[in-house]
C-alpha cells in the first residue's frame, strides 16, 4: 500500500511513530493509502529545519521571493490536472471543484508575488528637528498552519504562500484525511527555488497539533478547521506567547426578499448549498425568505432544481458533486437530517439512502430540504457541513436580519434583492463578517481579506491580503536624528514635537 511521508528539509522523511491514518477513496469506501503520524520529536526536526533556512530566507531581497512564488505558480498551473484528480480522489468532490480549490489559492499565491509592494515601510521626513522616521516589517521566523479536509490546496496556500513570501519559513500540519496534495505543493515549491526547509510538512493527529502549539520555536499558529479546535487550538497557542489565528465553523445565511430575482436566486443557493456536498465552510445551507409567498415560491423553485441534481462520482464530469469525505461524516449528516425529523421540521426531500450503483461503499448522499426550521432547533443552531437545506422562513426584513446577526457562528451570509437601499443597510448592519449582495459565496478575492466573526474565528487577524501580511511580519519603528550645528543639552523630560 502507498504509504505518505513527512516531507522535512527539501526532501520525503520516513517517520518511526508506527502510528497512521489510512487515506480513503470516498467514491468507493476502500483505503488507498496510509499516512504516517508524527511524533512529537518528527514535528521538532520539521521546526529545526525550519529555523535553519529562516535567517537565509529573510536575506533574500524581497523580489527574489516574489520570484520564487512567480515559478510555484508556473508549477502548480503546468500540473493542475494531475494535483486536481489526486485531490477529488481524497476529498471527493468533482475535479472542476478540485481545481477551484486550487486555482483559489493560486490567487493567494498571485498576490504573494506583489510582495515587495506590500513589505514597504512607512516614513516621516522631517518629524522633528533633524529627526526621520520610518518603519519596516520583518517575518516572525517560524511560522505553522494547521488546515482542514476541506479545502486541502486553498488553505495551505493562504497560509504558506503570505508566510514565505514575507521571509518566514514553514512547517504545515495538513488534514490527515486528504495529506497528498499539500506534500506535492512542498515538493514544487522546492522545485520554483526555495531553499529546503522553507517549506516542511508533517502529518498528523492531535500529538503533531500539541507540538506545534508547544513548540518554543514556532511564532505564529494559523488555524483553520472546526470551531472546538479552533478555540482550543488559540487557548493554547497563546497561553504559549504566540501569535494566533484560528478560524472555525459556520452556518451561512442566504436572504431572499420578496423583490429578488428568484430564479437567479434560488440558482445561486442550490449551487452553494449542495455544491462540494455542502463541505465549504462558505456553504449556504440556510435560505431565508422572507414572507410567506416569497417562501412558497422559493420552496417550489428549490425543489425543481433539487430534481434536476446529479450525485456522482468525483471523476464524472457531469455530477454537481460527489461523496461526502468520510464513512464517519456521512453517519454524522445522516444523524442531523433524524434529528431535524425528531424535532419537528419538516423534511421535504430526504437524500438518505442515495446509492451510485456499483459504488454502494461510496460516502454518496443525495440532496436534502427542510422547510419550517426554527431557531431553536438543534439542527438550526449547528453547522452539519452536508448537503442538506434548510428554509428559515421570515415575516419581516428585521427578522431575517436577526438569525444570522444572533446566531453562534458569523462566517459568511448573503442577501438576495434589487433594493440596494436594503442590501446597504443589511450589509452595515448585520453581526457576520463577510457579506454578499447577489452573491452566494462571498470568498473575498486574495488581495482582501478573509475571515468570519463570533464562533467562526478566534483571534484578530484575518487570512491573506494586507491582514495577511500583518499576520505574519512584526513592524519595527526607527526614529533617525543628525543633529546639525551646537551640541545640545542633556534633556530629563520625555521628548515630545515641540
Ligand atoms: P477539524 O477541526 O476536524 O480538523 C482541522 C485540523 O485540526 C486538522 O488538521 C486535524 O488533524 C486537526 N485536529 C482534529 N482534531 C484535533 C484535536 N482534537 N486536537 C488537535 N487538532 C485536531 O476540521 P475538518 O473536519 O478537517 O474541517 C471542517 C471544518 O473546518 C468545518 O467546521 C468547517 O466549517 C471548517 N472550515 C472553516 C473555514 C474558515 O475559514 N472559517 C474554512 C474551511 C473549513
């Protein structure tokens, strides 16, 4: 069986813990390879090589780095097929959603080549007599990335592509369950020039997170993943000093006032409810129409689509998505749509029970839809991260408004109107952190910046763009004097602008 290494100090490192995870096929239920986990003293020579390459990497001048993130692109671009078709056969959704996720962090990558803009100082000529000052941003040294299933291209290059770009080096913990991809992006950055130990990945469980979280030498944690962990994950990576962002789950709202365009509307939502089997932590799995016609209507319109859906496999160009990841996730999903049952919503399409003949062991589930979903519902206030809808129906704009403003997580949210007016006032006031108008998936592009509010993200500092950038530098301040002319004065008194 194919067995994943490490990837340590520019090259594949065999670890001894005797511990593994097996890598599954979720198309058809069957282990396709085994990734090894490490041990605690494995996570520390991904570090030490890490530290070795770091003073290096910082004194290389900042274009030469954008250079090197210029050929990873290159890279990456020239094997996009074989990296997409090695992702949909460990995460399960479709290959043109595989390369979504690359190309989504390609983007990132793009702007880590703009870095040299982005490094440059402020300055202040003249802020007293004789006196300038200025200030730089310098890398942290070693920093870590802990990342989900979910997106197993897309989030190791948020992380990574800003970290090294900013003269940092890097020690990746990528999901256990889809390891492949994130080894083979190592091995190409190594191949676009970064010196070995720039960039290391070793996998693992808890005992490889606790590690990292604890190591003396690793400066800053960016987390992605569920909200538990994420919070655990910040508690202690800062009770240990260091800088920590931690992003966590989510139950995105998508709103439909009476004046949309349903047809567009309802499209949208579909796609971004069921599309990636509902694994996107920028998923919609809650629409929110308000009135009772707009929710008749919006209901009838979902339903229409929802006939019209192909589950298939990752491989099947014509499938809208594929199996979800894993037999524990689908037992998990399957348990929500009981409990939506148990109390007291009304399950309108029931997707369990879907089977993809000749694929039986496949994690497949077909298309759920609840209607009549209260807010104090379970099933409401969680995230089920599947392809399961929910309609939250809403009498008033102010209603509607609550649920994603009061609810525990505040990733993304949506509204669907022509009144700009509305989708004004709705994007200044609602309690998420970030907002589409007509747009079902608000991912900002990776010169902003991403992050959600409340239960879906611990810390403050968001992923990529400038916040990025903030993350992963510390700003250094000088103040300069040549004084001219007479000596002057001993002065005891703070020195202020006079
Ligand atoms: P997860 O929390 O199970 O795992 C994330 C990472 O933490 C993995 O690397 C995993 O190995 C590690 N981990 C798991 N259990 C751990 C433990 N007990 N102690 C220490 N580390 C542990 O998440 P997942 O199932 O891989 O991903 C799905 C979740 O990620 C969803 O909740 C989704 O909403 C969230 N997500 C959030 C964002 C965001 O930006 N807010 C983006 C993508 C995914």
């Amino acid at each position: 069986m194919r067995e994943i290494t490490h990837f340590i100090d520019g090259a594949g490192f065999t670890g001894a813990s005797g511990r593994f995870g097996d890598v599954m096929n979720p198309n058809t239920g069957e282990v396709q390879a085994r990734v090894q986990f490490a041990t605690e003293a494995e996570v520390d020579r991904a570090v030490q090589s890490a530290l070795k390459a770091q003073i290096g990497w910082a004194q290389v001048n900042p274009q030469r780095r954008a250079r090197v993130m210029f050929e990873f692109k290159r890279l990456v671009e020239a094997r996009m097929d074989e990296l997409a078709e090695i992702l949909s056969s460990e995460h399960g959704k479709v290959i043109a959603d595989s390369k979504g996720d690359i190309q989504r962090g390609l983007e990132v990558i793009e702007f880590a080549c703009g870095i040299p803009h982005a490094l440059k100082g402020e300055y202040t000529e003249g802020a007293g007599p004789g006196i300038d000052v200025y200030s730089m941003r310098q890398p942290l040294g070693v920093g870590a990335g802990i990342t989900p299933f979910n997106f197993p291209a897309m989030i190791p290059m948020w992380m990574f592509g800003v970290a090294i770009a900013t003269g940092n080096t890097f020690v990746l913990k990528p999901s256990e369950k889809d390891p492949t991809v994130p080894v083979r992006l190592a091995e190409l950055m190594m191949e676009a020039g970064a010196p070995a130990g720039v960039l290391n990945v070793i996998h693992g469980d808890k005992v490889a997170v606790d590690a990292i979280l604890d190591h003396p030498d690793i400066k800053a944690v960016s987390f992605v993943g569920s909200s538990d962990i994420a919070h655990y994950v910040y508690s202690r990576g800062t009770a240990n000093s260091k800088r920590v962002q931690a992003m966590g789950g989510a139950k995105n709202h998508g709103l439909i006032l009476p004046d949309a365009d349903l047809e567009q509307a309802t499209k949208d939502i579909i796609g971004a409810a069921y599309g990636s089997a509902g694994e996107r932590c920028m998923a919609l799995p809650v629409v929110v129409p308000v009135g009772q016609k707009t929710a008749n209507e919006v209901r009838e319109r979902l339903l229409a689509e929802i006939d019209n859906l192909k589950v298939g496999l990752s491989t099947d160009p014509a499938a809208q998505y594929g199996p979800v990841v894993s037999a524990a996730h689908k037992a998990k999903i399957e348990g929500y749509i009981q409990t939506g049952v148990d109390e007291g919503a009304e399950l309108v399409v029931d997707g369990r029970g879907f089977q993809l003949q000749g694929y039986e062991n496949g994690y497949f589930l077909g298309p759920s839809l609840f209607d009549q979903v209260k807010p104090a519902m379970k099933t409401y206030q969680e995230e089920i991260f599947g392809p399961v809808l929910q309609i939250v129906r809403a009498e008033t704009f102010e209603d509607a408004l609550a649920l994603p403003s009061n609810h525990q997580y505040g990733n993304g949210v949506a509204i669907f109107t022509r009144n700009g007016r509305a989708a004004r006032e709705f994007a200044q006031r609602v309690n998420v952190g970030m907002v589409g108008i007509n747009v079902p998936i608000p991912v900002p592009v990776a010169y902003h910046t991403f992050g959600g509010w409340k239960r879906s993200a611990f810390g403050d500092a968001n992923q990529h763009g400038m916040e990025g950038v903030r993350f992963w530098t510390k700003v250094k301040t000088i103040t300069s004097r040549w004084p001219e002319g007479a000596v002057e004065d001993s002065a005891f008194v703070i020195p202020t602008m006079r």
